[in-house]
C-alpha cells in the first residue's frame, strides 16, 4: 500500500507451486513491520501469512459479543465457532484451523490476481501514488475483478457451497471493496432466505463484468497520453459517479 516496502521474518510453514506460482505459507512470526496483509502477491511469488489472518480471526470474533453482524455470525458459525465461545485451547485450535481452511480462499484471490493480470497497472498506481483516496480506489477495482473471476475466490466458494466463506468474505470487505459491490451482500441475503446459491453466482458475473470494464476503462484512460493531473481528474469523476 501507497507504494512502501513491507517486511517481516517467520517460520516457513510450506512451499508450492500453484499455477506457474510459488507459495509460501509461513505460521508464527519473529519480526515484521505494521503491514499485516494475511495475502499478498509479488511478482510470481505468493506469500499466505497464517499468524495475522489468526489475529484478524480473533478480532471479528470479539465483535460478535458486541454487535450484530449476520454474515459474520453465520462464518463463525460453519467454522465450529458460535458468538460466546470459552477462550480455551479447543478455541484457539478451531481458530487455527479457521485460518488454515480460509486461507486457501485468499490463495485463490492472489492466483486470480496473477491470472487477471493488465499490462501498464503499476504504473496507473504509481501515477496515483500520495492521493490515497484514488489508490485506495484502484486497488478495490483490481481486487474486485480477482474476487469475481471465473478463477477467483467466489467462484470457489460457490462450487463448493461454503457458507462459512462467503459469510467471512463478506464480513471482511470494507472501503470501496463494499461501496462498489452492494449486490454482492443482497445475494448473500437471498442466500440466507432461499438457501440458492443461484443469486450469489449471478452477483459475481455481474459484478465481474462491471469491475472488469470499469478497469478497462481506467487503462484507456492511462494509455490516453493524458498528464497526470488530468489521468487523476478523471479517476476522481470515476469515484464520484
């Protein structure tokens, strides 16, 4: 984010080649920085973070005595993992395991990215680089149209019917992620009422084709020659259409 180098040290968990990928998964870490992204992708490197996405687990968890948050009550729920849970080792091994199961569902974004991939988007971003509302903004776009790829995370979720990770993924957007997708959490209610995934796969290849068109667009909009001050003019008409 906002173009910094990010860094941390830990135990190597395991190592895969996934689609002309590698994979690191690493558990407990020694060192790091304030950067704590559970997934990220670096050129054809992968690296799944298990001890933050546990941190993030425990987190959302300790919403759930606060306030009511369906989608998050229902992840928690299929995960083994009820509102109101004795903080014991049974809880921090189901949470692991939480961490374990959803970070193939991350994997699948960052596979996704690579797959989704357009020539000229690092340099979209470095042009927008100190405006952080309009990265900020780009970065849902790209991750919107990994999110709902036919190679992405959603589309693995609905062939395999798992409730948890919907509800988890949902419960986890924020930013423009959320803003831009509000169909996204309407299939999620239909789902709860119906018990049909047919309305959450619509909400995916609509949102696909929208998000994959607006990014396109944005490209184009690069590719114009136009200077920055004008390439920025038109991004911000984008945020605020």
């Amino acid at each position: 984010m906002y173009l910094k180098p990010t860094f941390f040290l830990a135990e190597l968990r395991s190592v895969r080649r996934i689609s002309g990928l590698t994979v690191y998964t690493s558990g407990e870490e020694l060192v790091r920085d304030l950067f704590t992204s559970p997934g990220m992708l670096q050129e054809k490197t992968v690296f799944l973070r298990l001890e933050p996405l546990i941190v993030l687990l425990l987190y959302k968890h300790s919403e759930l005595n606060t306030r009511q948050v369906s989608a998050l009550e229902d992840a928690f729920t299929h995960y083994g993992l009820p509102q109101r849970q004795i903080i014991d080792g049974t809880f921090e091994r189901r949470i692991a395991e939480m961490a374990e199961r959803y970070s193939e569902i991350l994997l699948a974004h960052e596979l996704a990215e690579d797959a989704e991939e357009v020539l000229d988007w690092k340099e979209v971003l470095s042009l927008a680089a100190g405006d952080r509302q309009a990265e900020h903004y780009l970065r849902a776009v790209k991750d919107l149209v990994a999110d709902t790829s036919d190679r992405g995370p959603l589309r693995k979720i609905i062939e395999s019917r798992d409730r948890g990770a919907l509800g988890l993924t949902i419960a986890l957007s924020d930013g423009y992620r959320k803003i831009l997708y509000p169909e996204f959490k309407e299939a999620y209610a239909d789902l709860a009422l119906h018990h049909d995934w047919t309305a959450v796969e619509q909400a995916r290849k609509t949102g696909y084709g929208r998000f994959r068109s607006r990014r396109d667009e944005i490209v184009k909009l690069f590719l114009g020659g136009k200077g920055k001050e004008d390439f920025m003019g038109e991004v911000k008409k984008l945020i605020n259409a």
